[in-house]
C-alpha cells in the first residue's frame, strides 16, 4: 500500500488518457452516471485510470454517493480497475490518525 498523503505534500495534474476518456464515456453511455455529470465521470475515470489512492469530493450528488460509487465500482472491477477510496476532505485518514 502507498503511503498516505501529508496535509503538505503538493499533487500533480492527472494527464487526460484515451483510457479515462473512454471510461468516462462508457460510465454515461452505460448509465451508471447520468449526462448532466459527465465531468464528474471524467474526475472518477482519471483517478481510476491514474490508480488514485483517494478521490476528494464534497460531491454528494454523483461522486461521494455510495449508490453510485457501488456502480461504478462493479464497472472498473469488470475491467481491471479499482475505485479509489471517495470522501469529502474531512473525513481523509490522516498519517495521525493511526
């Protein structure tokens, strides 16, 4: 397992991939998301396709939202991919928390 994050450490822009593009599109064309939330898609497509270890969000409606997130956990599983683990910034596990 990776180490987790400090509050300091600095992140990098995830590169746009044929691959979480295409992951994005298949999320909305298969329904498991809806159109209106395409960039929210593309967010959790990037992350799945860049093995993101955690996707923060205080997005309720389509990306923090289990009922979903179940969804789109069985689709990356179906195709080799892992969910990262979704919650808004407060609830991250901090390197304290242990």
């Amino acid at each position: 397992m990776r180490p987790m994050l400090s509050g300091s450490r600095r992140t990098q822009p995830l590169s746009l991939t044929p691959q979480a593009a295409d992951l994005a599109t298949l999320m909305i064309t298969q329904n498991i998301m809806p159109v209106k939330a395409a960039e929210d898609a593309l967010h959790i497509a990037l992350a799945a396709v860049h093995q993101v270890d955690f996707l923060l969000s205080w997005n309720f409606k389509h990306i923090a939202n289990p009922v979903i997130q179940a969804k789109i956990a069985a689709k990356l599983n179906s195709i080799g991919l892992a969910l990262p683990f979704i919650c808004p910034p407060e609830e991250l596990p901090r390197e304290d928390d242990e």
